[in-house]
C-alpha cells in the first residue's frame, strides 16, 4: 500500500500507479464504515499520520557526522 505522505489528498497529474486518491479514498472510507461511532478517529490517526511525516525531517540527526574516531 502506498498513501499520500505530506496530503490528504494525491497533488499530481498522470499517475502510472492508477486512480491512487480512489485507493485512499475508500480505504479510507472503509475505516469509517468499520469504525461506526468511533469513525472520527480514522480520520485523527490519519492526520497525526500525516502531521508526524511533516515533522520528522527536521527531527532527524546525522549521528555519524559527530562520531569522532577512536585510535
């Protein structure tokens, strides 16, 4: 499975992949329908989801760059 990374919704043109925003769509559809009083919960943990993708890089550390060398 492959979901939009920084978006709700897939910002591209032609895609080799198929119709990708109807495979998010109803999956995401599908966990609404499952959910039934909870459904707004599919869409919270997808928007954490989303949020924390936007977040991490910033977060990120190069550990080898400050790992100094031992003789």
């Amino acid at each position: 499975m492959s979901f939009p990374m920084h978006h709700n919704e897939i910002r591209q043109g032609i895609n080799p992949l198929g119709d990708r925003q109807k495979f998010y769509d109803d999956f995401m559809n599908g966990c609404r329908e499952n959910a039934k009083e909870y459904a707004s919960g599919c869409d919270e943990t997808e928007a954490d989801r989303i949020d924390s993708n936007l977040r991490q890089p910033a977060f990120m550390v190069n550990f080898t760059e400050n790992v100094g060398l031992s003789s």
